[in-house]
C-alpha cells in the first residue's frame, strides 16, 4: 500500500498531493515533514494509509 501526503499551502486551494516512498509510520512521516521543507507556501502536511490518517506535520514558524 502506498503513503499518500497532502500538502497545504497559503497560494493553493486544494492541497497538492504526493505519494511517498516510506515503507512505515515513522518513514512516512520524515519523507512528508522534508516535502514540506520544499514548499515555501506549505503550512501543513498529512500522511495517510488509505483511509487512515497517520500524521500531520506542521512547518516550523520562522
């Protein structure tokens, strides 16, 4: 099963989405915080499993 991000953004109205390479939890959650990091505009990103939310990471203030 593939990890899907969601990545929202202040420029976007829908959220601009990318599967992950992760093969768990936590690799998901580190490959969707370093996709945040390459969007200047993105203030969060959610990780799912299907239809199972795994995480949400926040980009850092500054």
């Amino acid at each position: 099963m593939t990890y899907m991000c969601f990545i929202e953004s202040d420029i976007l109205t829908v959220p601009h989405m990318e599967p992950l390479a992760a093969a768990s939890d936590a690799a998901a959650r580190q490959e969707a915080a370093q996709l945040l990091e390459q969007h200047r505009s993105g203030f969060a990103a959610h990780v799912f499993l299907e239809d199972r939310r795994i995480c949400t990471v926040r980009a850092e203030a500054g």
